[in-house]
C-alpha cells in the first residue's frame, strides 16, 4: 500500500470514528448496558441453576459475551452505516469521485469497525473486572482474537450491506442469521451441549472459534488457540474480498 | 482535455450511450445539452470513475479512465445530479472529509475549505446543514466541493435545475468564475437558455447520441432560414402580388400565410429591415414580431419533436 492508499483508509476511519464519538452516549448505553443485562440475567439469576461443573455459569459465560459485545460492535455499526452512505446520503458516490480505490474505502470501514469493538471490549472487560471480580485471562492474546473477529464481522457487515438493497431486509438477516449465531456459537451453552448433528456446523461459524478460544485463555483449558486465531483470519479474508467484490459492482454500476 | 471516442454504455438491454465521440478543449465550457433520459449523467460518471464503460474509450487529460482511474480522478472535480451531503455533518464538515480523500494536509485542507465557504458565498453557513439551504446556496455549495482539490477539469451534472430564474443566473456566474479561473468545465443541462449563454460549444445529444456539435451560432445555423418575421395583418389584404414580391427579394427563404397574417423566413438582420420596409408602406400591419432562433428550434428541426 502506497502512502495514498493509507490516507484513504485512514480517512475514512477518521469519518466513522467522529460519528462514533459524536453519538457516544448512545453508543456507550448500547456498550455498557446492553451485555450487563445479559450478565446479570442469564449469569446470575439463571446461572444460579446452571451446573458448570468446576467454574461458576457467569465465568462460563463472560468470555461469550465478550465476543457478543464484538460482534454488535463491528457488524451492526459497520453494516448500518455503509447502507446509509450508499443508499441514503449517498456520499459514497462522492467518495469514489476523489482518487481512491474502492477496497481503500471498505478498509476504512473495517478499521473504524475494529477499532469500535476494541473500544466495546476494554469497557466490557473493565466493568465485569471491577463489577464482578472476573478476569479474562492473558490480555494480549485476548486482543489478538477480539481484533480478528471484529474485522470478520465488520467484513461479513460490508459484504450484506451491499448484497442487500433495503434496510428493511438488514434488519431482517441480521436477527434472523447474526443474532442466532450468537445463541448458538457457544456464548450461553456449550457447542457440545447441542444435538449432535449440528455440531460441526456450528463449530465451522467462525465465532465459535473465538468464544472458544477466549474461554481457553480465561479459564485455561483448550490448547488450539493459534488453529483457531489462524481460522478466523483464513475466513475474515474471504469474506472481504467477497465483500469487495459485491462492493464494487454495486456502487460502480 | 477530455476526448471520448466510441463511447457505449449498456444497461441490460437498454443502451444509455450509444458510441459517442467529443472532445473537450482545454480551458473552455462544453455543454451537454439533451432531454431526461439522454445518456448525460450516464456519460459523465464514465468519466468520473463512477461507472465503467461497455465499450469505447475516455482519455482524460491523456489517460484511460478506466487503466489510470487514480491519475484521471486527480485531475477532476465533479458536481454530481444528486447533492450528496452527509446529513449528519455540518457542511464545513462534510467539505473538510471529502478533502481528507485528496491526501491534502490538514492546514492546507483547511485553508482550502475556507476558500470555498467564502467562494461560494457561505462562510457564515458554516455550521449548517446542508438542508437548511436554500437550492441555490446548496448548488454553489456543490461547484464549491468540486472544486475543493483545485482540479484542471470540472464536471458539472444539471448544476442548474429546479432553481429559480434569479438563482439560475447566479449560479451561471460562478460557473463562468470557473472558465475565468482557467478550469475546463463540462456541464450537462435541458436549457437551452443555459447552454447558450454559458457554453463555448455544445453536443446536443439524444437517446445517447450526438447528434449535433459545435458553438451555439453554428447551431443554429443548421436550420434553414436563421430568422422569422411574424406579420399580422388582415389576411384579405395579401395579396398574390405582395407574396410574389417577397419571395422574389433576395434573401428571403420563404414565405408562408398564416391564419393571422404571413410568416416570413430571411437570413439576417439587414433582410428584415427590406422586408418590413416593403410591407409596412403598403399595409395596415396589427402586429410583428421578429423571432430569432433559439437553439429549441435547433433540437425541434434535428429530432422532430419539442425537447420537453
Ligand atoms: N443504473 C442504471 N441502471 C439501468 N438503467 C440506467 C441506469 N442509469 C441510467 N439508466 C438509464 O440510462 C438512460 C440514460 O440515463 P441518464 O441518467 O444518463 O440520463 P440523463 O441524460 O442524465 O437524464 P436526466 O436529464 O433525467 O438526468 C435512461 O434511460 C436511464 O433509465
Ligand atoms: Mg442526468
């Protein structure tokens, strides 16, 4: 990359990050409250019932939502926001008139998403390390999977924003295929809980991997970490340049 | 500056641009002047990068669009039809982060949006929304942006319509600020009025063909007669006398009865004096009037219909 092609994808993130800070109230009610709630309802209340065998539910549970907290911040904001620029100001038009490359751009976007959910995961972490006492374990490795998984995800939220046409069907595979993946990627119960014939389905969904992973690091038990980090990446890198490719022939016509 | 050969746009089936070829010199205003639906738009995003050819080529300021969109980007500002504004940024704001894509540094960026807030007659907008304008502040605000990366060639997409005739001629005037400056500019529009005034040349293109070129005078010189003398007079006095006379005296093309009087066609201004001369001593005249061709009668004579 050229130092144009940095300034590009830096601007572009420079955008996203304003917008991001300029509605950080409600942006920060969403970070904070919204995985707290889960915490303290399935965690503590129905946890309480739950049999994890040597650790308590809500340690079980608070590296999955870590990653649930990553994946709202990443694909939500990022698949929002790139509809918004093509279909409704339109300045994504405007953007492809200055000299710039359209995988450029979708960079900037992936970044700002990253770099989002990095910030979503530091609050997250402090909260339940303060509120509840429970620590995540090395926090550098922990890192490596949060920004590999927001870069999947915000990948996966560039690449359905331009598949799709209408918001309206956003909303609808997002509940209907992202939030889903979140109930089922091991977040609230083990992948080896669920009947027996959807097991290897789920574990191939990238997010299983990084619940997984971020569970091993916090509680210290599986020792695939680098399998697991190295798939997350293989599949971030399809899914962008699957989501570059749609990018372009929607928006240069 | 600009040289389009061959140029094909489809969509589908449908052709929007069907192998046009013009040249834009340096430092002149070319007109795109056509109905809805002409190709205009679809011609100019080629050119802008915005849209990639079916066939033909596009050479900007000596490169391909489409093998150096990067250098051909750099050498263009366009003011697209659709405004385009952030809604959620003030337009200082939306000004300065179209600027952050041009790899300007922060002061000159600036500087530069500065420039075109009080170019455009704005700097005290600064802080407003882009819909808080009035359409005439938004379009200069628009050939303001285009303008932000100080660009050699500016494209300019209908930067007139649904104003007012007022704020029309005020825009008209920073457009001509524009060619003062040295820019080139290309601009499309379906006023006639415009182009002629505005324009050193124009392509009259339809159903995304040209089919006429040249300065708004060579146009109009394709019709026939360049002007028309409208007489009413009552029809009972013409007499087969008086038509023969006419159309005998030199330079006059042809002259037709019309339910109120006689229609007469002449080359120029010193005919119309002879033949106003020759009628007016003779007759009881209840009306003239003298109609100079527009370039509507132009598009009407080349397409057989009205433009809108
Ligand atoms: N993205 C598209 N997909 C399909 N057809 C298109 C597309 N864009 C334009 N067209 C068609 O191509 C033709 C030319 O459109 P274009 O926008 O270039 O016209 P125009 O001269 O700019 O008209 P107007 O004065 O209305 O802006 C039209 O028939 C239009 O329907
Ligand atoms: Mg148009």
């Amino acid at each position: 990359m050229n130092t144009r092609a940095i300034k590009t994808v830096l601007a572009i993130w420079e955008r996203e990050m304003y917008e991001y800070m300029n509605n950080l109230h409600v942006n920060a009610m969403r970070l904070a409250v919204e995985p707290l709630l889960f915490i303290f309802i399935f965690g503590m209340g129905l946890g309480n019932r739950v049999d994890m065998g040597n650790v308590s539910y809500v340690e079980f549970l608070a590296p999955g939502i870590l990653f649930m907290v990553v994946t709202n911040n990443s694909y939500m904001t990022i698949s929002m926001r790139l509809m918004i620029a093509r279909d409704w100001d339109k300045t994504l038009v405007n953007a492809l008139t200055a000299p710039v490359k359209p995988f450029e751009i979708v960079l900037g976007y992936i970044f700002a998403g990253v770099t989002q959910a990095l910030a979503a995961s530091v609050i997250f972490i402090l909260l339940i390390y303060y509120l509840l006492g429970i620590s995540f374990g090395c926090i550098p490795l922990l890192v490596l999977f949060i920004v590999a998984t927001a870069a999947f995800f915000s990948s996966l939220g560039v690449a359905i924003a331009m598949w799709l046409d209408n918001p309206h069907h956003l909303m609808v595979v997002t509940s209907l295929v992202v939030m889903p993946m979140s109930f089922f990627c091991g977040i609230f119960i083990p992948v080896t809980d669920l009947p027996e014939w959807i097991q290897p389905v789920i574990e191939a969904i990238p997010l299983t991997k990084a619940v997984e992973g971020a569970r091993a690091i916090a509680l210290g038990t599986d020792p695939y970490l680098l399998q697991n980090l190295i798939y997350i990446l293989i599949f971030t890198f399809a899914v962008f340049l699957v989501g570059i490719h749609i990018f372009k022939k929607k928006v240069i016509t | 500056m600009i040289e389009v050969k061959e140029l094909v746009k489809n969509y589908g089936e449908h052709t929007a641009v069907d192998g046009i070829n013009f040249r834009v010199r340096k430092g002149e205003i070319f007109g795109f002047l056509g109905p809805n639906g002409a190709g205009k738009t679809t011609t100019l995003n080629i050119l802008a990068g915005l849209s990639l050819p079916s066939s033909g080529t596009a050479i900007i300021a000596g490169q391909d669009v489409t093998k150096h969109p990067i250098g051909c980007k750099k050498r263009l500002g366009i003011a697209t039809q659709d405004s385009n504004f952030d809604h959620h940024l003030n337009i200082k704001d939306n000004l300065f982060y179209q600027g952050l894509l041009y790899g300007l540094s922060r002061k000159e960026l600036k500087r530069r949006v500065e420039d075109a807030l009080r170019w455009a007659k704005l700097e005290n907008y600064r802080k407003k929304r882009f819909h808080q304008l009035s359409g005439g502040m938004q379009r200069r605000l628009v050939v303001a942006r285009a303008m932000l990366s100080d660009p050699e060639i500016i494209l300019l997409d209908e930067p007139t319509t649904g104003l007012d005739p007022q704020s029309r001629r005020q825009v008209w005037m920073y457009i001509k600020d524009l060619k003062e400056k040295g820019k080139t500019v290309l601009l499309t529009t379906h006023y006639m009025e415009e182009a002629d005034i505005l324009c050193d040349r124009i392509s009259i293109i339809d159903h995304g063909r040209i089919i006429a070129c040249g300065t708004p005078d060579e146009l109009k010189r394709i019709l026939d007669n360049d002007i028309l003398i409208d007489i009413s007079l009552n029809p009972e006095v013409i007499s087969e006398h008086i038509e023969k006379d006419l159309n005998n005296m030199s330079g006059v093309n042809y002259v037709k009865r019309s339910n109120h009087g006689i229609k007469i066609g002449v080359g120029d201004d010193s005919v119309v004096e002879q033949v106003l001369n020759s009628i007016i001593t003779k007759n009881k005249i209840n009306g003239i009037n003298i109609i100079h061709p527009t370039l509507e009668d132009v598009f009407l004579h080349l397409t057989g219909r009205e433009m809108r």
